[in-house]
C-alpha cells in the first residue's frame, strides 16, 4: 500500500522508536532454506586503509550524491594514549550501512520503503514510497541514514546495487581502493575471499550486543578496536 507524504503526515503523529535488540552471534553461512540467496557484506581492513577518501569521492561521483550529504565516510582515529596524536598512529574507520541482518531501520518505517532485500542481503529504500519521516534515521544504531536534499527521501550506502552490481560491477569504493583495504562478497559462499579473510583473521563488528548482525566487518589496526559514536 503506497502513501504520500501529505497523507502520512495527515495520519501520523509524535511516536516513540522500539530498537531491536538480541543476541549477536559469529559469521555462519545461511540456514538451509536461504541457501539459494546471497548474503553481500563487507570488510575493511584498518591495517591497509590511509584514509585517503578515493572511496568517498568514487561513491559521490558513481552515485549522484548531492552535497552537503554523504553515503561513505573515512574518519580518523587518534589511538594514541598519550593524547599527543601523531601521523603515524592514525587509523582509520570506514562508517557506511552495515547492511544489518535484524535491521532497526526496515522494524520502524512505516511506509515499507525501508526494506532489505530477500535475494541479496542489502538494506535498501523504496524511493517512491519514502515519505522523510525521519524513523529509520532515529533508529538506525550506526548514524549512517540521511535524508537527500534532492529527493527528500532517506538514503544511504545500498552497495552501488542501482549503479554497478545491476551491471555485475563491485561497488565503486572496492575497486578505487589504491590500497586493497576493503573486500566484497557473499557470505553465504564459503569459497569467497571474503568469507576465507574473516575466517582466518582477527575481526570485530561494531554494536553486536543491539542483535542487529551487521555485514560490515572489520580488521583492526595496530592500536586496536575502533569506537566512534559521533554523527
């Protein structure tokens, strides 16, 4: 059932966002009844990145990004704990959609527009049916949801799945990397580099304990586990 945002705001008023919250659990491949879906995810490697920002410039460009609003971004990270941050100790955090396996943003839209798609895994919006109510970016636990200046809609990273991956192209920031820090792939093969990179490295995904199985993992840098909280 398709509703317009004058509708939705004629029938909508103030109301309270529920977080989903549950048990995390380790990287496995899909029951036997997904075995035919692929579940894309994502890693980034902490140790390769320089924080170049070649991805966020490839995403803007591959993806019409307006300004002022951003799908990707690389933020420095001083883990120096003598508080006297120096070049050499930086590291650098990838925040994008984690393309949530529980995710909060698809429980709380009320439209449907947030949804995440049964063949691949990716968390994704129905443009047309967004109304900009602002639900899925008050819930989203990972503060990478926005609102397009252009659109009025709620956008975010959805893998390049409109731009590249139609035409059987990896995302735009996996192929710009100058330095390999990221990998793409389905999960639910466990022949991929991807799934063979997790299994055999040391990794960490951020907020397990909301139970929202996120597919974005992580290899940490030299100084360790990266917590950033900001907008």
């Amino acid at each position: 059932m398709s509703c317009s945002r004058r509708r939705f705001i004629g029938l909508m008023g103030a109301g309270s966002v529920i977080f989903f919250t549950g048990s995390s659990h380790p990287l496995a491949i899909a029951d036997e009844g997904e075995a035919k879906s692929k579940r894309y995810g994502l890693l980034h490697d902490e140790t390769l990145c320089i924080g170049c920002q070649a991805c966020v410039a490839a995403c803007r460009k591959t993806n019409s990004v307006p300004k002022g609003v951003s799908r990707l971004y690389i933020l420095p990270n001083h883990a120096d704990l003598d508080k006297k941050p120096e070049k050499s100790k930086r590291q650098f955090f990838r925040r994008s959609c984690v393309h949530c396996d529980n995710p909060a943003c698809v429980s709380v839209c009320p439209t449907g527009a947030a949804y995440k798609d049964p063949k691949t895994g990716i968390v994704d919006v129905d443009h047309d049916r967004c109304v900009g109510c602002g639900y899925c970016i008050a819930a989203c636990p990972y503060q990478v949801r926005f609102i397009d200046p252009v659109s009025h809609s709620a956008d975010k990273c959805n893998f390049c799945r409109d731009t590249r991956l139609e035409q059987g192209k990896l995302p735009a920031c996996i192929e710009i990397c100058p330095t390999k820090a990221l990998l793409f792939g389905d999960l639910n093969d466990p022949e991929s580099e991807l799934v063979k990179t997790i299994n055999n490295k040391v990794v960490y995904r951020n907020k397990l304990y909301l139970g929202t199985h996120p597919k974005l993992y992580r290899i940490p840098g030299k100084y360790g586990e990266i917590r950033i909280n900001r907008s």
